[in-house]
C-alpha cells in the first residue's frame, strides 16, 4: 500500500513538473511574440523617419573629386586623381586616353603632348602656356604638368580640342563634362523635392531641387525620370516632378559626302606626265576619281603634278558630278625616304600642311593615301602620321581614304599595316585586291582569285575588325601572261581590254570554280604560257562580294585598261 502511495505521489510530481515546464514554454514564446511584434513596430517606425529624413537631407556626398561625363558617372574608372590647381582642372594623360583620345602620346622629339580628336590635332608643352591646334597657335592659362611618373593635362583649356563644356561644382565635387555633338535636354522643376539614388521607395538623396530650377534630362523609364541637377548629381525624380523638356542642343550627324555606294576609279599618270584629256567624255556609274596629282620625292617632300591639264581634269569631273579624290603615293620616295619621313614627327607635320594647303587650293573632296612599300617597323608610325592627317583633312570636308594590301604577306607589303587603327581614323579604307601573284612572283598563279579575296575580306572584317561601310574594294583591270622557259619564270602586264589578241585563234578557255576565272594555257615555240583571266563574270563573281558583305563600294585600277562594258556591269550590279 504504501509504495501504491509512493508511486501516485510520484506520478503528480512528474505532472506538476511538466505544467510548470508548458507554462514557462508559453510565457517564453509571449515575450518572443511581444519582441517580435515591438521590433516589427521599431522597424516601420525608423523607416518612415528614415523616409522623412531621407526625403530632407542629402546623405550622398563625395569625398573625392567625381567625374561626370555626357551624364555618366566615370570616377571609378579613373586611372588617377583628377587635379584642380588655380581653376584649373587637370586629368591624367591616362585618362584623357580613356575617355578621350586613345591616341594620345608624349613626342619626346620637341617635348609636347600630341592629342587628336574629331576634326582637332593639338600640341601642348610643359611650360609657355601655349596650345597649337591645327597649326594655330593660341595662348592658353596652362601647360600639362608632369608629377612623379604621371602626365597631367589642363583639360579645361582644351575645349576647342575635344569640342565639350565642362564644369566644376565646388559644392558637390562634381566636375561635369558635356560633349558639344551630342543631344542634350532639360526641363524645369515644378516642384522642390529630393532627388534619389534609385527608384526604389526608400533609398539615398543625392540632392535636392527646387520649384524653378532647370536639370538636364537623361531618360524617362515608367513614372520615373534620371535627372543632373545644376550640382552635377545625377538620380531620379518622378516625371510629375519636371516640366517643359525643352532640346538645348541636337546630336551632330555628320553626312556623308556620297550617299550610297562608292564607284572609285584611279587615274594614272607618272610624275613624267600629264593628267588625261577627258573632255567630252564619261564614265557610266563612276562617282569618285582619283588622279595621281601627288606624290611624296627622296626628301620626304609634297610634290605635286597638277598644272593646267589637271585643272582641266578637275573642271571636267566636277562638271560631271564626280568626287575628286587625288592620290598621294610615295612610290618615288621609296623605303629609306618614307622611314625617315614617318620616323620625324616635324617631317610629318610639314607633310600634312602642305596636303591641307593643295587640297584647299584645288578646291579637292578627297585625299586617297597610296603608301606602299614600307618598313614593318614603321607601321605604328605610319597609323600616327594618318592620325595626325585625318583631323585636318575633316576640319575641311574633305574626305580620307588609304590603302592597303591582304594582310597576310611580306614584311615591306603587308605587315606594315596596323590595319585595325586606321580602320578607326579613316572615313575608307580600300583593300587592293590584286597582285596575289604579282610581278616578283617566281611561279605562275592569278592577279586575284575569288577565294583569295573573299578570305582576305574576311579578315579585313573579323580579325581587323573593319567596319564594312568603310571598307571598299579594290579589283584589277589588268592580268599577267606567264611565260616560263626551261623552268625560269617571268610575266608581263595585260590590260583586262586586250585579252583577247594575246590569247591564240583556237586556245581553249576553262573556267575554275574556286578562283571563278577562266583559264588558258598554250605553248608559243619552246614556252609555256599561261593566264588567269579577268573578265566580266570574274569582276562580278568578286563584286558579289560587296553586296553579301554590305561594303562602302568598290575602286577600280586602273583607268583605260578595262573594257568599256565593265561600266555597266557595275552600275548593274551594285545598283549605282
């Protein structure tokens, strides 16, 4: 009995245990409910201050130097410090190659900072506060300045060089810069508010504006609109906020000198003689000519081959609506002479100058560049001394074009191209598809077979990177009759209208699919002859490919060795 009492007493200690133990679990889970439910009240308390206060005071402010440009805020991509010394507003030769002009350079030859951009070429020295732009000298309030290893550049005296507006707002450490060629727009505020961060309902004040104050528009998304303020902040207001978008300047769109494509075609003549008489006379579909007026002498100077026959042929292509685009070549020069000529940066100068001072004179619309036979170790040089060109030439309306070979060949034929940088300054660059095997070939072969070319384009788009609408190309009107005797080869030049009386009554024509060219082959004594024919249907299985590749158009060289029907074929094909 007493252990049944024992055991019933034992059992009520375990039961009132475990309703002390329930009740502590629920107390504890109140007070963690109340927690909760306090914190939770905390929490939308401190947003809503946080929303008033937030709306009220602008928590964002710089603590270095910001950099806006054109409405983007670039300063983590600054390479170094921006330096405002006396007003003055300095940016590191670094950075002025990054955000605007990746060609800059230190010509160490006559100590200056050489800087292009657009229609500008600018030297700026380390002391004499002086600035030359486009061969103006011009007093400016600064020089660049070097500080350990870094190059500074005033970039707020050189305005007139990048074509921008810039501003530095003092308050915010905000130094704005605008591009004077592209759109801008502003609106007027209708009321003062805070403006954001982000869209989002609760985030940082960047500013504030005020009923009346003028910001410039950057986009509208939804209810919402990006803003700069006059402080050169940028964030967002709702688009009830503004008012009267208003256009302060339009995006500058440079037109084309010839709409649609391009029908080019040399015009040769030594420096021996004279510019053909084309009085009376036209060429179907042709809308550039380009006489070899110029040439570059052992001096590295501009000599030029105009006289009253090339004011005649001038008057007589403008008569006919045709573009005159003259060819400066340095085949007279030659290799010693163009390297030292690239290798001097005065050279370079003078040569530019006195390009510029003819084409003004001629009243010219273009300039065709024809720099072959080069140093592969001047090919940088040679990009800088067409970089240094183009902005002068622009300046003027007159329009750049170079040439260039495949880029795969011989040291002093093809590699002494950097074909993707001039690629990116010229307005065309005209790939001379022929002489695949030319004159100082030992073995026989075709002037420009279809799969040579068409490869040969495609690395001019691909791996160079070309943009198509400046690419135009280059075919022949001339092939090779191959004549090899006991195993010595030679070739001689036959113009594309004089074919037929070289090929024997009877000779057998076979075309080749893969170079789409017809193909003779004959035995004259105790030689062998042959020749890769250019004709109609191997001229426009290559003008195919400026229609599938969408290119500027095409060049031709040279005049007077093409048959006349070529003309039309042209016209037809690329529907000029």
């Amino acid at each position: 009995m007493e252990d049944n009492k024992e055991e019933i007493y034992e059992g009520n200690k375990k039961v009132k245990a475990k309703r002390i133990k329930n009740k502590e679990e629920i107390n504890r889970k109140k007070k963690n409910i109340i927690k909760v439910f306090f914190g939770l009240i905390a929490l939308v308390i401190i947003c809503i201050i946080g929303f008033i206060v937030n709306d009220y005071i602008i928590l964002d402010k710089n603590k270095a130097v910001n950099l806006v440009i054109n409405n983007n805020n670039v300063t983590v991509n600054l390479r170094k410090d921006i330096l405002i010394e006396d007003n003055v507003i300095y940016l590191s030769k670094q950075d002025i190659s990054n955000f605007f002009d990746n060609n800059i350079y230190e010509e160490k030859q006559i100590n200056q900072i050489i800087t292009t951009s657009g229609k500008k070429i600018a030297e700026i020295g380390f002391e004499g506060n002086k600035i030359t732009i486009n061969g103006s000298q011009k007093t400016i309030y600064a020089n660049a300045i070097r500080k350990e290893d870094t190059i500074y550049l005033p970039i707020s005296e050189m305005l007139n060089v990048y074509d921008i507006e810039i501003k530095y707002h003092e308050d915010t450490k905000v130094v704005t810069i605008d591009s004077l060629g592209r759109e801008q727009k502003k609106a007027i505020v209708s009321s003062n508010k805070a403006v954001k961060s982000s869209t989002k309902t609760i985030s940082k004040t960047v500013d504030r504006i005020k009923k009346g104050d003028s910001v410039v528009v950057i986009s509208t998304s939804g209810n919402y609109t990006r803003i700069r303020t006059s402080n050169g902040k940028i964030g967002f207001v709702k688009s009830s906020n503004i008012e009267n978008e208003y256009i302060v300047r339009e995006d500058m769109v440079e037109e084309k000198q010839i709409e649609g494509r391009i029908n080019l075609t040399w015009d040769y003549f030594s420096e021996y003689g004279s510019a053909p008489d084309r009085s009376g006379t036209t060429i179907e579909g042709v809308n550039v000519v380009s006489p070899s007026f110029f040439y570059i002498n052992k001096d590295g100077k501009l000599m030029e081959n105009v006289g009253t026959r090339g004011l005649d042929y001038i008057n007589w292509a403008k008569s006919n609506g045709y573009k005159v685009w003259p060819m400066v070549g340095n085949a007279e020069a030659g290799l010693t002479a163009t390297s030292n000529l690239m290798n001097s940066y005065e050279k370079r100068r003078d040569l530019i100058e006195s390009i510029v001072q003819v084409t003004v004179k001629y009243k010219l619309d273009g300039i065709n560049v024809d720099f072959e036979n080069m140093r592969m170790e001047d090919k940088d040089l040679y990009s800088r001394f067409i970089i240094e060109l183009a902005p002068r030439l622009k300046e003027i309306g007159v329009v750049i074009s170079v040439d260039v070979t495949a880029p795969d060949g011989g040291e002093t034929w093809s590699l002494c191209y950097d074909r993707y940088t001039l690629g990116k300054v010229v307005d065309y660059m005209i790939f001379m598809a022929y002489d695949q095997y030319g004159v100082s070939s030992n073995r026989p072969g075709t002037t420009a077979g279809f799969n040579w070319v068409k490869l040969s384009l495609n690395k001019f788009l691909t791996t160079e990177e070309i943009n198509p609408d400046k690419m135009i190309l280059a075919v022949p009107f001339y092939t090779r009759m191959w004549t090899t005797i006991d195993g010595k080869t030679t070739s001689n030049t036959v113009a594309m209208r004089n074919v037929s009386r070289v090929i024997p009554d009877g000779v057998e024509m076979k075309w080749d699919e893969d170079l789409k060219q017809n193909y003779v082959e004959f035995m004259s004594g105790n030689s062998k002859k042959q020749m890769w024919i250019e004709d109609l249907d191997s001229l426009r299985a290559k003008i195919s490919l400026i229609n599938e590749n969408n290119l500027a158009g095409v060049a031709s060289w040279v005049k007077d060795m093409e048959s006349e029907s070529v003309w039309k074929m042209f016209k037809e094909e690329l529907s000029l």
